[in-house]
C-alpha cells in the first residue's frame, strides 16, 4: 500500500507523471499529452491539449458505466417537508432537457449564465446544464443582496439568469424575485433573460419581456448533448471577497477541476463508488461547488442536498437524523454548525434517536477548528474528525488527513499535513523559509497543482497582485501560521483585513465602504471580533460628522439595516460602537489589528508609528463598556 509519505513525494518530485496517472482515470474526449505547461500569462496550466467536458464526465459516464439507477441526489428540505431522490439517470435526462433550455436563449460554449437560486435541486441541474453546453456558470449565494448581485452580474455579464421564486430560512420566506428586479435595475450589463423556477411557497409575477418560466421552458425544450471544450477553459466564476470591497471572481477550468475533485474523493474523504457523502454546505459556496455537486457525481458518490440548518429545522438532532436516514459515510461541515448543534443540545441527548454506525468520518474546514469543538465532536461520535484547510481559490484541500490513502493520527487545531502537489512552506517577511514552529506566512511553491485558480475574471494583474507578487514563485495564502517537528501544519487567521464569519469569508473593507455612505459617519473601521459560535462578527467602531447628535442606539439600527440591504443577512453585522478616534499609523493607516486585540481582550502593544498614542485606550474603554476586551475576556 501506497504510504502518504511516497505519494506527497511522487506529486513534489514528479509532478507530471503524478497527475497524468490521475488524469487517466477520467473519460476524456481527446485525451491530454501535454500535462503541465504556460499559458501567455506565464501561469501553469494542466492538461492543455486534452478536450473533455465536465458533465460528460459527471453523468454520462456514470450512466453508462451502469449507475443509472443509483441515486445521484438525495434531496431533504426540512424548511418544507420535501423530500426527493434523483437517480444518476433522471439527474442526467434533467440536466441535457435543462441544457437545451439555455440553448434555445442563445446560451453557447463560453457564455456566462448566473446562477441565484436556494439549496433545491434545480440548482445543480443548471449549474451542469451549464456544464454541458461549455457554458461557464456563476452561482450567488442566495442570501446576498440586491447590491451584491448586482456587482456579479456586471462582471460575469451572464447572458442568462437562473433564479427562483424563493428561499427559505427556517420558518421565513424570502422573495427572490424582487431582489432579482432590483439587482437587473442597479446593474449596467442588463441579461437577455431570467429564468424563474416558481416554488409553491410563492409564486413571482414574471416580467412578460424579460422573465421565463423554468417549467413551461423544459416542456417544449430537447435534450442536447455535450460540447467538448479544452482542458484549459472556464467551468465556473465563483466570487470571493476581497479587501478592496470589489469581489473577486475565481476562475476554475474543466479539466484540472475535475481531476483534482475525482483525485480528492477518494484519497482524502475515502468515499467509493456507491457510498454516500454529505457536505452541509451551500451550492452558492466553494464547498457546495466542490463536494456537494463535482466531486460526488465524478465519482459515482450519492451526495445529499440538504435545505435546512444544523438547529431549529426542526431541532438539534437534524444533522443525525439526515446522516442515519441517508446512509452517510462522510459527513463535511464547517465547525460553526456542530457549536450550534452544541449550543442547543450539549448533552446530545437527540443524537440517541438515531442510528450512526453508517458514519465513518467527519470533516471540517472553512474555519479554525476549536479544539473544544474537536473534542466534543470526536468523543460523542467515536469516529475521526478531520480538520482540513483550504480556499475557494484552491478548490480543494489545501492540507488534510488523507484517510483513502494513509490516514494519519489527529492533532487538535491542525489541519495535519499538506495535500499531494501542494508545496507548503512557511516564508519569514522576506520570503525566506522557516523552522519548525516558527510562525509566518502560508505560501505554496509554485507551480499550483490542479484545480487551483489561473487568474480572476477579466483581471489577470488582479489575480497577480493579490497572490504571486508578494514572493516571486509563490501563491501566498493571506494565512498565517506554522509548521510543527513533524510537519503538521497549523492555520492560525488570516493577515489580510478579510473575517470569516460561520465559514464565510466577507470583506470588512466593503462593510466600511456600507457604513461610510450614511450620512451621519465622518469615519469608520469594522474588525472581526472572536465570537464562540460564528468564529468570527464584525463589530463597527464609527466617527460621527462635527455637529451630529444620533444616539448611539439609533446609528445602531441604521447602520445594521444599511449592510442588511447592501451585504445581506449573511454578514451577520449587528453591533456599531461612537468612538472619538481611530488608532491610525502616522501614514494614515487604520491599525486593525491592534483593534482585534483591544475586542478579543488580547495583550497589546501600542506601536511606535501610531499617531495618536491615547485612541487604544480610550477604543478599549468603548469596547469594554459593551462587553468587550478585557471585561468579555473576564467572563
């Protein structure tokens, strides 16, 4: 048996034969010859001269292969009480009508179609619709605003939109539609087209010259087949924030996705042909993209799609009863839903109701794991917890445990050892590589294995600037962190200006950009501040103009409203502090971290550049009459 030792060795030293090898176990139209080459960017491609298409790969392969009656989709919507199975072949027959839909409005090979919709399978029957023509989709996160959407759709300028009637939250309906109209009214690229797929908890009114209806649509369309594309063209955009406030757009080609996702299921989650693997994810984030819809599908997995939330759908025990009623082998989530499930239930009593012998592994990225939460969850399932690390501009992991290969042992806040084909080094403020237990800056030596990123949308001195400048030969993470005597690594937070609340990742500088356009903010900072459940919230700290005289109660509530409207829920901002002053450096610079500090109630020092020496202590003074800093340590 292959130890992870030799593999990780074979993917440094021999990176081509590596993943030709893996290449190889995926069905291309012409398969690739060239494996890793540059494109006129002189960024490392893979596969460039193999033809392939990622539906293909993902359904009709499966189907042909003989897994036509094997569920492709287990569907579960506690929020409506709906549930459904898809086999890999009525998946399939949907998927190649839905494609011909898109065809019929003009959609083709390189076209952008944008993607709003909740977690029901419609959703993944347009993402791989969209697949399938050569199209390349952007999914948005349902729980976005106007705004926000508005922002994609003039950079992916889809000629076609995919939406629904609506979403559900726990016991709360959202129109979707009305954010939809507004997001088309804000945004300068206008779409042909919006298909809408009415849900029968609300029906939208249509707009008669724009609008069109999912069902009557697919009534009068023909299956299409697939169009083989390049190796090398786009599958997707997904958008990432950035600390300018402008979203990134991350750019995921066919054919070293789908051979990263195919690799990645088996040697990291050891999930097989015909086991069952559940990411509590949504499709509208990079997991959902990877590990609910791809990754499964090519490899003949059965995926969950689940509409409902770790708490209250209807109660804690939700996560259990789906992963006994489904036969989960894999179960992936971010750490922030087993602190709710732990929040609601500590004892678990609910988990005794059901049977979890079917449950093999549990995995969890997207944030730090807490060891608490790591304790907890490995003692009450007497299974491995797995604590993996990576990004959506990766698409996969980054550094796992790799249980189809050699399963190695756990330690509490790593995300044990670097993937195959990612040459993680920890680089000092020069790009000099550190000792053992040295913490710096989370890099990876080029090139990037597959599946990784090789630009941003329409901005390649972007994607430049925000990864590979910073040290000539690498892809900087913008984490920091360390490795131990025996190569574990260790994640400890970001070093860019970006939080991670509940496994997503907003920009504070776009919330700022949110709260400096009211009318009564002179100034502003927004920082992220340790929160038991989320990870991390953001907490606003605002100047008032000379003259203003609003309570601090009312700012509250407009500034929350304000990113409500302009962010979403999602951002979960719902605390805005007075103060007098900011701590800037001389230069100008808001010190954030040193604000951080202040809230999580950490030790401090006050930096020679500051240019005002007496704003931490009067910020700390704010923060702890709230319930921060030093007195929330305390409690």
């Amino acid at each position: 048996m292959t130890t992870y030792e030799q593999e990780y060795a074979c993917s440094i030293d021999q990176p081509e034969t590596f993943w030709a090898k893996q290449a190889s176990e995926l069905d291309w139209f012409k398969s690739p010859e060239t494996i890793l080459s540059q494109d006129e960017n002189g960024m490392d491609r893979w596969f460039a001269d193999g033809e392939m298409n990622t539906c293909h790969m993902a359904l009709d392969v499966q189907v042909a292969n003989g897994r036509g009656q094997q569920v492709a989709i287990y569907y579960d919507s506690p929020v409506t009480g709906v549930k459904k199975q898809l086999t890999y072949e009525a998946l399939l027959k949907q998927v190649a009508t839905f494609a011909g839909v898109l065809q019929q409005q003009g959609v083709g090979k390189g076209d952008r179609v944008l993607i709003y919709m909740p977690m029901i399978p419609e959703a993944v029957v347009a993402m791989l619709a969209s697949a399938r023509l050569g199209a390349i989709h952007s999914v948005v996160f349902g729980g976005f605003a106007a705004h926000e959407l508005a922002v994609r759709i003039d950079d992916a300028q889809p000629k076609v939109v995919v939406s629904a009637s609506c979403g559900i939250e726990i016991d709360r309906v959202i129109p979707y539609k009305p954010l939809l109209d507004d997001a088309v009214s804000i945004a300068e690229h206008q779409p042909s087209s919006c298909i809408i797929y009415q849900r029968e908890q609300l029906k939208a009114e249509l707009l008669p010259e724009r609008d069109l209806d999912w069902e009557k649509l697919v009534a009068k369309a023909q299956a299409v087949p697939c169009t083989p594309v390049k190796s090398t063209d786009p599958l997707y955009i997904l958008y990432t924030s950035g600390t300018t406030g402008k979203p990134k757009g991350v750019v995921r080609d066919n054919g070293g996705h789908a051979v990263a996702m195919k690799y990645s299921m088996k040697a990291l989650y050891d999930m097989n042909p015909g086991d069952v693997f559940w990411a509590a994810s949504d499709v509208g984030w990079v997991v959902g993209h990877s590990y609910i819809v791809y990754a499964p599908l090519l490899s003949g997995v059965s995926t969950v799609l689940y509409e409902g939330k770790p708490v209250n759908t209807p109660d804690a025990g939700a996560f259990w009863r789906v992963a006994s009623e489904y036969g989960v082998k894999g179960l992936f989530s971010a750490p922030t839903a087993f602190r709710a499930i732990r929040k609601a239930d500590p004892d678990a009593e609910l988990l005794k109701q059901y049977d979890l012998s079917c449950l093999k592994t549990v995995f969890m990225a997207g944030e730090r794991l807490d060891p608490p939460t790591y304790e907890w969850v490995k003692n009450l399932l007497s299974v491995p917890v797995i604590d993996h690390w990576w990004q959506t501009e990766t698409g996969w992991a980054i550094c796992g445990n790799f249980m189809g290969i050699d399963p190695k042992l756990c330690k509490a806040g790593s995300s044990t050892l670097p993937s195959p084909g990612f040459n993680v080094q920890i680089l000092d403020e020069a790009g000099l590589p550190m000792g053992p237990n040295e913490q710096g800056s989370v890099a990876i030596k080029r090139p990037l294995p597959p599946g990784c990123l090789p630009t941003v949308w329409g901005d390649f001195q972007r994607f430049k600037s925000s990864y590979l400048s910073t040290f000539e030969g690498y892809y900087v993470s913008g984490d920091g962190g360390y490795r131990d005597d025996e190569g574990y690594v260790f994640i400890m937070g970001r070093t860019d200006d970006v939080i991670n609340v509940a496994g997503h990742r907003l920009s504070t500088g776009e919330m700022e950009e949110v709260l400096a356009g009211h009318p009564a903010v002179a100034e502003c900072a927004v920082i992220g501040v340790a929160d038991e459940l989320k990870g991390q919230l953001p907490v606003g700290l605002v100047i008032l103009k000379d003259g203003q005289t609003m309570s601090e109660e009312e700012l509250q509530a407009e500034l929350v409203a304000r990113v409500r409207q302009n962010i979403g829920a999602v951002a979960s901002f719902k605390k805005a502090f007075i103060v007098e002053r900011l701590p800037k450096t001389r230069s100008g610079k808001i010190l954030r971290k040193l604000l951080r500090q202040i809230a999580d109630g950490e030790e401090y020092s006050i930096p020679s550049t500051i240019d005002d020496p007496a704003s931490p202590p009067e910020i700390a003074g704010v923060l702890s009459s709230h319930g921060y800093g030093t007195d929330r340590a305390a409690k």
